[in-house]
C-alpha cells in the first residue's frame, strides 16, 4: 500500500528519518520530522501530562488523612512527585511546538484526554496503596518501554520519572503486603481494595492492539516499542503471582496461567473503558473541576510571574 504524504514531506524525507530511527538515533527538537510525528508525540505527551497532574488529585485527598507521620511524609513527596513529572512532561511538549497555555486549556476545557485511571475514586486509605502497587506498577512498565523512545526529550524524561516511580511502586507495595497480612479487617480493606483498582489498572494500559488506531505509527516510528497487549501482559505476569503470594484474591474467576507461563485474563469491561473515558461515569467532573478551581487560584502567580519578567526586561534594556 502506498503511503500519502502531506504536500511539503517527501518520500526520500520520510525515508531518510526512518533510516534514523532504525539506527537508533534519537530525534531532537531541532530536527526534521514528519507533521504526523510530531502530532502523535504531542497527543501522547501532553496527555501523559496532564495525566500525572490529575493523577495528583486521588492520593492528595489522603495526605490530611494518612494513617501515621510516616505515610504522610512518603505520601506527600509521592504526590510532589507526581507534580513535578507533569513539569517535565509538558516542557518535552513544548520542545514540539505547542504552548503550555494550549495544553492547560485543552485539559481545562475537557478537549484533552488524561488516563482513565484517575476517574475513579479512593474510597479507603488501602486504594491509596493499592495506586502505588498497581497504577504505579503499570505506568512504569509502560513508561520504561517509552525511555527507549526516539524521541530524545521523552524519552530523557522517561528514564528520571521512572526512576521515581519505581519508589511509589515500592511504597505501595510495602503497604499493601502489610495490610494483606495483618488485621483481619486490614486484609479485608486490602482486598477490596484490590477488588476496585485490578480491572481500572488493566484498563490503563489502553484498548487491545486491534482496537488501537494510534499503534501503528506509533510503532512505526520507533514511540511505542510494544503494543498495548504486550505491555499489559507483562504487568499482570508480574503482579498476578505477587498479589497472590501476599494472600490477595484477583477479581478475575478465569485468570490462569498457561502453557508459556503468561497469566492469562478474562474479558475486559471495555464498555466502561470508553464510558469513564468519556467522562460518562467516573469522577471526570470533579477531577476538572478541581484542576480548574487550582488553575483560577494560581492566576495571581502567573500574573506575579509575568510582571517579574516584564521588570527584568525593562532593566536589562536600561
Ligand atoms: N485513558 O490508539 P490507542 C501514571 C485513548 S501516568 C484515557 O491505543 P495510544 C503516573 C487514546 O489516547 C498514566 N485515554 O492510544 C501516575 C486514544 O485516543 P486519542 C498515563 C486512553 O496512544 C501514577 C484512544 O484511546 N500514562 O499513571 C487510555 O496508542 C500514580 C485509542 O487508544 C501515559 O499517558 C487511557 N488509559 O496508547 C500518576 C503514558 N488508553 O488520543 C499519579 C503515555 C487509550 O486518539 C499517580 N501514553 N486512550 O483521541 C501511552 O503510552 C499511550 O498513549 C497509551 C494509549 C498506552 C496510554
């Protein structure tokens, strides 16, 4: 099948930026890219930006509530954390050519999509827990495939943000393997815990391959190294026996393992995948709600912000 090319890209272009990434070069800001390229990695990053900011919202509802001087010291740099992969996530945007004001306002006016995963609520201090164990756990596996990514800004950002991942995902863990062990009713927050976040999480990882219209050039072009199916299956090969060995039961009646050792699911609600998406069910309106009473309440810092470059300017002109 022939491609079509927009007017101003040519087939010796594409070839050529190919032939880079088959090298294993990264791309870098300055260098030529196909307008598809650079639409997909701005998709992609800006709504893993915005992802990692709302993410902020479910777990910073504990910080008051944290059960000891301990979780809330790990909670709070956890969700600090979180702000600050939103920072870099959108400056690797930005090194494409969109703004930081476009961004916001396509996730503040609902135009921008952020992960599923953030739509549901955290009813007990244990789904706190269970976001560092399993969120954390799948946005890593993702995220370490997208650090071999051609594109050298997010994939920089990458290796740092998963760095800091990794410690949520430990956190998590530890709190959950210690619950699944202790009280009756710890193990029993625990599990339901678990009950809630296991389908969310598998959900995270986007729809199958068949149904992904994005994989293809992402692929292609060296953005996604593996399919979302491939991604998801190395999730629940390592969560499955984990949770199971802490005593946990899987909301799944035919989760097994097979013949090649992969943990094999059963069928996913993708119904309410493309429902919560949409903002149909889930908290969507309070989770933009909240991102757009922070965004009113910091105006005076950006107006602080602009008024102190608009001063260094003049006195650098004097
Ligand atoms: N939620 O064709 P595909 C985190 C959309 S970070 C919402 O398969 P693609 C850290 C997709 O955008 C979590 N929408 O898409 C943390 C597309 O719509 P579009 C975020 C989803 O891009 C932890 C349509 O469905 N991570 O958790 C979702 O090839 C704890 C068709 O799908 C990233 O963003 C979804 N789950 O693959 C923070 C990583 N899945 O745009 C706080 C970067 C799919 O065409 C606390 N992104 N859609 O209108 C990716 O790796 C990819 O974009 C995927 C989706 C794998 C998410």
């Amino acid at each position: 099948m022939t491609q079509t090319l927009p007017a101003n890209e040519t087939a010796e272009q594409h070839a050529a930026f190919e032939a880079r990434i088959a090298r294993g070069e990264k791309i870098e800001p300055g260098d030529w890219m196909p307008a598809e390229y650079r639409r997909q990695l701005i998709r992609m990053i800006s709504q893993h930006a915005h992802s990692e900011v709302v993410g902020m919202l479910p777990e910073g509802e504990w910080i008051t509530r944290a059960p000891s001087l301990k979780r809330k010291t790990i909670l709070i740099a956890k969700v600090q954390d979180e702000a600050g992969h939103g920072q870099y996530l959108y400056h690797a945007a930005e090194t494409l050519g969109i703004t930081r004001e476009e961004m916001l306002d396509a996730l503040l006016s609902g135009k921008a999509k952020y992960s599923s995963i953030f739509n549901y609520p955290t009813m007990t201090w244990a789904d706190v827990g269970m976001i560092g164990w399993l969120v954390d756990g799948a946005a890593i596996k993702n995220q370490t495939m997208l650090a071999g990514c051609s594109y050298g800004p997010y994939s920089r950002a990458m290796v740092r943000i998963c760095s800091e991942e990794t410690f949520h995902h430990k956190q998590g863990k530890e709190m959950i393997v210690a619950y699944a062990q202790g009280t009756p009713e710890q193990k029993q927050m625990a599990q339901d815990a678990l009950n809630r976040w296991w389908w969310p999480a598998l959900m995270m990882l986007g729809p199958h391959d068949a149904d992904s219209p994005n994989t293809g050039a992402l692929a292609k072009w060296g953005i996604k190294l593996k399919t979302n199916d491939e991604v998801r299956q190395e999730f629940i090969n390592e969560h499955a026996p984990e949770l199971l060995e802490a005593g946990l039961t899987i909301p799944d009646p035919d989760l097994h393992q097979d013949e090649q050792g992969n943990w094999r699911h059963g069928p996913i609600n993708w119904d309410e995948f493309w429902a919560v998406i949409k903002g149909q069910q889930g908290l969507n309106k309070e989770r933009l709600g909240a991102r757009q009473q922070a965004h009113e309440d910091g105006a005076w810092v950006r107006e602080a912000m602009q008024a102190y470059a608009a001063r260094q300017v003049s006195q650098a002109a004097d």
